[in-house]
C-alpha cells in the first residue's frame, strides 16, 4: 500500500510539472530584473508589482542584449523597432534591435506592441538610411515598408543567439510567456541584457 501511495505520489508530480501551455492563452511579457534562478525557472521582479516566478518552456529561445549604436544599423541589416506613429504617417522609434544574422526574419512583421500606449512593432530589413546622422531608416518586411526615426536618446541594443548562461541575478530580462493550465507563466523566448545592459523592448 506504500508503495502504490509513493508512486500515486509521484505520478501527480510528474503531471503537474508537465503541464501543456495552453494554446488560448494569452501572450505576457514579463520585463525586469531576475532576482533567483533555478534549474527550470527564474524569479523576476518587474518594475510595477510583484516577483513573477517563470519556468523555462522545454525548448526556451534566449538571446543576449548588448549596447549598440546608431553606426551598428546599415543597410540590409535585420532590425525590430518599437515605435510611436506619426501625423505625417511615419514611426518614431521608441528603441531598435539589431539582430544578428543568423536571428534574421525574427518576428517579421508590423504589428501593435506594449510598451508604451498605442505603440507598435516593426520587424524587417534596412533598406536606407537618411538624414545628416542616418537617424531616418526605411523598414522592409513581408507585405509592406515604414519609415521610422531614430532620436539621439532611443536605447539601441544587438541581439545575438545564447543559451540559459546569460541568465544571471541581477540581469535585466524581457520574458515571453504563456500560462500553462496551472496558472504558472512558461516562457518560449528571453532576451537578457548583457553587462547591465536593459532589453529596451
């Protein structure tokens, strides 16, 4: 009889660790700093709230944030950028990502975003640069092109591929997440600053 409570016992716990995300479940990003980690999750502390405590997806995307410039975007380079619409139907930037090649075709696409009221996300390749200071980019994508300015405070930061390494105490995180059917927020994605840098999206 002991023997069948402990292996009742365990099953439950095997279930209750493997539980599918579910697929209506709406996207979260939890953005802030990580304050534990452990072999399957992390603890984040955003900046309004409460920690989050999110568990790794058993196939976890991570990229690395570094600090980039305006020089580190040229023509033909993969970028996304948060950005504010315009009167005059252009985007002013909010920040940009420089991805790295091998991440290119990222996210594709112009589509609304969070970080800010009624902003939006565009994904896509450079196909010019403008302006005295090459701050008035043209992005590419799948179906259509938008024209976004870079201001001179706009955070820009290069994304490259990493692995769970870079996840550390202390780092400032984006997590993309889902609930999973326990309520517990899986993340698919992270994106984790480098050497303090913050993952401006």
């Amino acid at each position: 009889m002991t023997r069948r409570i402990i292996a009742a016992a365990t099953l439950c716990v095997g279930l209750s660790s493997g539980l599918p995300v579910l697929a209506d479940s709406p996207l979260v990003r939890v953005r802030g700093t990580i304050e534990s980690v452990a072999a399957d999750h992390v603890t984040i502390k955003p900046r309004i709230g409460q920690a989050v405590s999110v568990k790794f997806a058993d196939a976890m995307r991570v990229a690395a944030a570094s600090k980039a410039e305006i020089g580190d975007i040229k023509p033909d380079s993969y970028v996304g950028t948060a950005a504010t619409p315009q009167a005059d139907g252009t985007l002013k930037a909010l920040e940009v990502a420089v991805f790295a090649p091998s991440m290119r075709g990222t996210g594709d696409g112009h589509y609304p975003w969070d970080l800010e009221k009624e902003n939006t996300m565009t994904n896509g390749a450079v196909g010019a640069l403008a302006g005295t200071t090459g701050r008035t980019i043209t992005v590419t994508y799948k179906g259509g092109e938008k024209t976004i300015t870079v201001p001179e405070d706009v955070p820009i930061v290069s994304l490259n591929p990493s692995d769970t390494s870079v996840i550390k105490v202390g780092a400032r995180v984006v997590a993309i997440t889902k609930a999973d059917a326990a309520g517990t927020m899986v993340a698919d994605r992270m994106i984790v600053g480098e050497n303090g840098t913050v993952p401006p999206m």
